[in-house]
C-alpha cells in the first residue's frame, strides 16, 4: 500500500510539473521582426530588425502563455546603409529618442493545440497601440545538438505606421507596414 502511495504521488508531482508554464528564450540568432511597405505604387521596400532580447513563457496544457520582447530600433536593416540612416531620423523611426521598440502580450489563442494567434501591444517611438499577431505556423522540437526543446513559428500583423508619429512620406510611401515575425525560443 506504501508503495502505491508513493507512486501515485510521484505521478501526481509529475502531472503537476508538466503543467506549469515553460520560459523559452528568444535565440537572438533565428528571431527576427520583418516588415514591408509599398514605395510610390511601384515596389515594396523590406528590411528587419534582429530582436535584441526576449522570452515567451508558455502553458500548451492551460493554453495561455506570455511574451516579451525588445527591439533595437537603430539595428534596422533594409540592406541599404542609406535607407537605413534615413529611417532613423526623428520623422520616421527617431532611433535617438526611442532607441528601443517593445512588445508584450498574454492574449494567446489556440486551435487545439496550434498557437494561431498572439494578441499584444507595441510600443513604438513612445507610442503604444494593440497589435494582433496572426499565426502562420508554429511547432516544437527536441533540438538534435542543445538536446531541449525549441519552439518557434511565423506571425504575421498589419500596422499603420502614422498611428505611432511616423508619418513623413504618406502617400508616397504607404501607411500600411506589413509584419512578419520570425520567433524560436529555447527552453530554459
């Protein structure tokens, strides 16, 4: 009788431990905000911040989770040098007085157990508005060489860049900046 307390109380333990949330850290390597924005009608301008710092703690059981993360906006990339400068000018993304975007959210929505949306707010140039991230895909794995798990997936957003105080350029340069948000995290 001893002996089946204590097994159903390890199995009780364990049951418990599997359903607490888990702390995955952004691999700064592999997590990237993209955006893309229409220029004159005839193009689309692209470029991507590297997110400077980050987790995601998550609860696939409970089907809640939350998100954290910080992006250097000066380390905007659109493999342009030029382009670059230009959007971190004070009319536009203002780097010096803002150096860092944010983002946080606990909104999350599953289908069964695919994460299809993260509902959050940005805060961009000191201005923070709501930001619905739509799932593209998203999954876990055992990483074969860190030997823990890693999550990760697409989330796609739409903003308008004029709600946040960057407006210079609006016609000529859309208003509406697409987002597609490249994430995986690494279990602690």
């Amino acid at each position: 009788m001893q002996r089946l307390c204590a097994c159903a109380a390890l199995l009780l333990a364990q049951a418990v431990a599997a359903a607490q949330p888990v702390v995955y850290r952004l691999d700064p390597q592999h997590t990237f905000v993209t955006f893309e924005v229409t220029h004159f009608g005839t193009s689309t301008l692209r470029g991507r911040w590297p997110v400077a710092e980050g987790f995601v703690e998550l609860d696939r059981a409970a089907q809640r989770g939350y998100v954290s993360l910080r992006i250097a906006t000066a380390q905007v990339d659109t493999g342009m040098p030029v382009f670059d400068a230009r959007l971190r000018q004070d009319d536009l993304l203002a780097t010096d007085a803002h150096p860092v975007a944010y983002f946080v959210a606990s909104d999350f929505r599953f289908d069964g157990d695919q994460l299809v949306a993260v509902n959050g707010e940005l805060t961009l140039r000191g201005v923070s508005q709501g930001l619905a991230l739509r799932g593209q895909r998203f999954g876990c794995h055992t990483h074969p060489q860190l030997r823990r798990e890693v999550c990760g997936g697409d989330f796609e957003a739409e903003l308008r860049r004029g709600d946040f105080g960057a407006s210079f350029g609006i016609p000529f340069v859309a208003n509406r900046v697409r987002l597609v948000v490249q994430v995986e995290g690494i279990r602690d």
